[in-house]
C-alpha cells in the first residue's frame, strides 16, 4: 500500500485513506511523508494539517492552510489570495482526520469541500486524505486500509511487548482482535507497562476484554470509537443509529442485509441507517452480513442484553420467525431456510438468553424450534447441549428440548447419544404421567435401535408404544407406531410379520384421511417387497405411493419416494430409469441442502455403473463436502469410500490405459 501511495503522489494524484478509527491510517501518512521518494520530489514542502485540532469551517481550513505552508496571508476567505504561493513549487499537503472536516451533515460541509476540490486540482499538489468516511470527493483515489496479516500483526505486538515469546496463546488473542492495529498495539503496551507474562496477560484479556485497552497517557480504544459517533452525520441518523449498532455487535455474523425488513420491521429508515455505518467505516459488509471490527463488537455489545430494546426486540423476531410449523409438504417449508445462513446468530442469541432468562418458556421454545430448522435444513451439531441437559428434571422444557437435541442427533447419525438422550426424556414424561410424550419417545427409541442394529429392543420399545395407543385409542398414533415395527420386522428377517403391520396400519388410517401415513405405509411396503426380492410388487408399491404424493403435492414424500426408486433401479442395474427417478428427485429437493446431497449420491453411483468415472468421481465429491457442512458424518462417510472406489478404479485405467475402439484385439 505505501508503493501504492508513493506511486500516486509522484504523479500528483490526490489520494484518500479510508478506514476506521485506529486502522493505521495515519501511521500511513505519516511513513508516506517520510518516505526517501518523497522527500526527494518535494522536498521540505512537505505538510501535514491535523484537521481536528481546529473548528470546523473553511475559514479556519485557509487559516491554517496558509500558516502551515508558509504562504502568510491572514485570515484568507478563499484560495484566490494563496493561489500564486500555492502554485510556485511542488508540494504534497496531508490532511489528516479529514472525517471531521469533510462530514456531510457538517454546517460549513460544502464549502470546505469546494476548497479541497479547488486544492486538489492544483497542478503541482498532490492533496492526500485521511478519513473514516467514505464519501469523499470522485477525483480522489480511494484506498481501504484494511486490518493487519497475522505475522505483521504478531511482530507489532512483540515489538512493543518486547519479547520474542510468540506463544498461541498469543496469536489466539490477535486473532479475537481481527488483527486491528491500534488495538493491537494499546494490548501490547498494556502488557509491557505491567509486565505481564503471556500466561497472565490471556488470563487478563478473558476477564477484561477491550476494556482493558487503555494505556497510562488515556490513549483507549473506547474514547476513538465514542470520537466517530461524535459526528454528524452518526447523530443525524436518528435516536435507533446507536441501538442498532449494539445489535450489529451482538451478534458474531453481525446482521444479514436480505432480512433488515424482518428483523427491524418499526424502523423505517433501516436501510439508510445501515449503508450510512458502512460509510463511517463503523461496520463493514462482508458475505452479505454487516458486520463490524471484533474490538468494536466488543466494545458496542451491550453488556446486559436484557437492557437493549432494540436486541430485545430482534430476538423476538427470530423466535416468531422460528415459531412456523415445519412441515415439508407445506409451502412455508422453504421459507424457513432461512436457519441456514443465520444459524450461528441464532446460537448465540440462544446461548446468552437461555443463560439470562433460564426460567423463560418462551426461550426454550425457541430453543427446541432452533433445533427443528436444523434437523431439516442444516444438520450438525450445536453448544446447547450441555445447557439443556443441566436444566433441573423438574424444568417443564427438559424433555421435549431433550427430545429434539436426540433428533438433530440422529440426523447426524450419532444414534448412540440419540438414544442416550431420548432415554432421560422417556424417564422425565414417565413420571410425569404424560401418555402421549411417552409413546412418541418410545416410537423414536425404537427407530434408534433400529438404526443402531438392534432391532429385538427395537420391536420391544414399539410394542409397548403399540399397547399404551391401543388403551387409550389413538388410532392415528397406533399407525405411526405400526410403521415403524413394520421397518423393524422386516430388518429383523420377519417379512411376513412386517408386511402384515405396514397392512394394518393403511387399515387404521385410510378412513380417517390422513394420507400422508397412508402414503407412508406404502413405501414401507415397497420396502419390504424389496428385501424379500420382490422387485415388481415393490415397484407397485412405490407408484401407490407415488399416486397419493402426487395428489397433494407433497414434496417431501415425492422426494424420498423417487429416490427410493432411483436406489433401487440402480441395484437392478437399470441405470436409465435410475436417471429418470433422479431427475424426478430433484424436482422435489425444497432446496433441502441434505437432499441435494443425496441427489448427488446417486447420481455418481449411477454414473460410477456407466463407468463414467471422472464425473462419477466429482458428483460423490461434491455429495461429501455437503454431508460434511452438515454434519451427517455417517453419509459423509459413505460418500468418501464411493469416492476412494471409484478413484481406485480410476487409477487402474489410468495405469493399463484405455483401449481404443477402433483397436483389434488378437
């Protein structure tokens, strides 16, 4: 950057330095004064005007303009009086803190940027800026000073803290300041006044955070972040301008920009107010969030959530956001993918909150309904755990958060902790009395042995499920819970035994409309007749199923379905109508990120049974690295050996070559 700069002002180029407060700005200006091609082009005239050591106001501007020079005209009301000094020699003026100068709701804004326009278009001047607001005039070269590298950063703090002890515990610390230069330096100054070891300055830092960025002669980071909402244009954004500011801090990602109109539905001018932070170098946009500097979120962070309206106000937002009833075959199924790029802001809204208000219903609701966005649409694991867990067994949210916390970890395929989690529940709504909870547990325990390859306890938990639904007649509970045995029969080798529960239960439901278990209860016939080796009756089976989905639409059903059907062509080797129930399949994906990724699944297999190998071989890794975001580590797995076969195989052709067709074989 500064060969940049050099490279400018040798060709007189004006130049503006744009970043936030204690970025380096500057200590850049200051090296480009000093640096031998510039004393060599300019000389001694050379100048450096603090444009914060004076009133704001053109007046006080060509004052000081014409002292620092040497023009010596006093008291100028314009350049015209100076203009003949000011075009006698080559001169490089540098403006520093131009922010305070040049803010466009400044009362005397318009004049002194006439002056600096007149300025810059001198012919032998080169003008150069400092400034943390971005709107500064077109002519100018505009240049983001951006945070430091890790080693630049790590020999700036060594440097001031005098040792060469270049410890983790260290670079974690540079880390958790974004690499901000001033903060950076005031840490390392800290540290070297109280000659701390790197052992007690880590323990200081996690106790103190940036409130201990401050050194003897009150240089802090505090007092130059308060110094940029001093401005003008900071206060004309209105009484909400800090509020929101606390909110972007609040949150580890900061604020996505597509959800401004939700999530701060009561502030009219949101938009505005948000591009006007980007402008004061206060936030940043970075992956479509606006986010600010890890000291500044920690600095602006309210210290007690509960006292910030505005964080008080998102976070219900997200709960009513998160409130929907998710269903796959509904419209708003779609719509609440919106988890998958805001998951880690919820987390963290969940973590503080549950910390906060433990007692909350309303927190822990969000908390189960967090849980459901993940299980559907971003699978992988989540820090709530132990928290949820460590909730008193008299908590009224306890087992239905424990219930949910097993799901998203069989999603994940950890059916071990799956049924170690759904065992306590089952043990909390046993005592409690609750039927209903408790065959619903018993239902999903079963599965989990199921998956788990044990299916005796398997059919045990559903049986037991069975009976307490039989005593008290819920017969559309009775059919879920006959499905499930169905699965468990036929794993167990008791085909007939299966195919008569999947039997019973379209029996129990078909008069009481609720197709989507009837729906169900085909597929799961299909599957039977395929483990017996009925390849036609399971056919027959799946279009039943097909029939039903179909008139409803429901996407998820006719997603697993046609992907059913593509699995199974592809074991008969029929890899054309595989590729048909494929390009069915993702018709009906939702946008479902793990569906997509078994989208991808098959269609290598059935490539890898064409022998098409290198797009075999991209599709499984493609399939991988999407199990792998989501955390499905046992479909994860699966796709990484897929892959290593087919590389393997790839590898030998590589070896023995390939035959050409024309070749005659003797």
């Amino acid at each position: 950057m500064i060969e940049k700069i050099v490279d400018l002002a040798e060709n007189l180029a004006p130049i503006a330095l744009i970043g936030p407060c204690g970025i380096g700005k500057t200590s850049i200006a200051l090296t480009v004064l000093h640096h031998d091609r510039i004393r060599e082009q300019f000389g001694d005239n050379r100048r450096f005007i603090r444009c914060d050591e004076f009133p704001t106001s053109r007046t006080h501007l060509l004052r000081r303009l014409s002292k620092v020079t040497g023009a010596g005209v006093e008291n100028p009301e314009d350049l015209t009086p100076l203009r003949a000094f000011l075009s006698s020699k080559k001169m490089l003026i540098i403006l520093d803190n131009a922010e305070s100068i040049l803010d466009p709701q400044g009362r005397y804004a318009q004049k002194v940027y006439t002056v600096v326009d007149e300025l810059s278009g001198f012919s032998n001047i080169c003008v150069c800026i400092t400034s943390r607001i971005s709107t500064i005039l077109p002519s100018f070269n505009l240049l983001d000073v951006s945070t430091l590298l890790m080693d630049a950063a790590r020999d700036t703090f060594c440097s001031i803290y005098k040792s060469n002890d270049r410890s983790n515990l260290v670079d974690s610390i540079l880390k958790q300041l974004d690499f901000h230069p001033l903060s950076i330096t005031l840490l390392a100054k800290v540290a070297h006044q109280n000659k701390w070891d790197v052992s007690r300055l880590a323990r200081e830092w996690e106790r103190r955070r940036t409130s201990m960025l401050q050194t003897d002669h009150n240089t802090s980071l505090a007092a130059k972040i308060e110094l940029s909402l001093t401005s003008p244009l900071f206060r004309e954004l209105g009484p909400d301008a800090r509020g929101l500011l606390e909110v972007i801090a609040f949150f580890p990602q900061g604020v996505n920009g597509n959800n401004l109109e939700w999530l701060f539905p009561m502030i009219s001018n949101r938009t505005d107010i948000f591009e006007k932070f980007c402008t004061l170098s206060l936030a940043y946009w970075s992956n479509g969030f606006i986010t600010m500097l890890a000291p500044f979120r920690d600095y602006l962070s309210p210290k007690d959530p509960k006292s910030s309206p505005l964080l008080c106000t998102t976070k219900e937002q997200y709960f009513t956001r998160m409130s929907i009833n998710i269903n796959p075959n509904k419209p708003n199924f779609i719509e609440s993918q919106w988890i998958t790029s805001e998951d880690v802001n919820v987390e963290h809204l969940l973590d503080v909150f549950t910390a906060i208000g433990a007692d909350s219903k309303s927190v822990w609701r969000a908390c189960t309904c967090f849980i459901q966005h993940l299980v559907w649409h971003k699978k992988r694991l989540v820090t709530l755990g132990p928290k949820i867990e460590g909730l008193p067994d008299n908590h009224s949210s306890k087992p239905e958060c424990l219930f949910e916390l097993s799901r998203l970890l069989s999603s994940v395929g950890n059916q071990t902790e799956c049924k170690r989690l759904l065992t306590q529940a089952l043990a909390l709504e046993r005592k409690r009395g609750n039927l209903r909870q408790v065959t619903r547990i018993l239902r999903h325990l079963s599965d989990a042995n199921r998956l788990m390859g044990i299916p005796e306890e398997g059919i045990q938990r559903a049986g037991e499920a069975l009976e307490i639904l039989e005593r008290t007649g819920d017969v559309v509970g009775q059919a879920r819970c006959l499905i499930k045995l169905a699965l468990l029969l036929c794993d167990d080798q008791q085909f007939d035994a299966a195919e008569e529960a999947a039997s019973r239960a379209i029996e129990l439901i078909t008069e009481r409309g609720s197709l989507s278990l009837v729906c169900e209860s085909h597929r799961v016939l299909g599957n039977i007749h395929r483990s017996k080796g009925e390849t036609e009756k399971a056919i027959h089976q799946y279009e039943v199923a097909l029939e039903i989905a179909s008139s409803s639409n429901w996407h998820g059903g006719l997603f697993q379905i046609h992907r059913t059907l593509a699995r199974l062509f592809h074991d008969e080797g029929r890899p054309n109508d595989a590729q048909a129930q494929i390009e069915h399949a993702k018709l009906h994906t939702a946008n479902s990120a793990h569906n997509l990724g078994c989208v991808m699944e098959i269609q290598a297999r059935v490539w890898y049974m064409q022998h098409w190998l290198e797009e075999a071989r991209s599709e499984a890794l493609r399939a991988s690295d999407v199990y792998e975001k989501l955390g499905a580590t046992k479909d994860a797995e699966a796709c990484r050996a897929l892959f290593r076969d087919i590389q393997k195989e790839l590898d030998t052709t590589v070896t023995f070559g390939k035959l050409d067709p024309n070749c005659e074989l003797l």
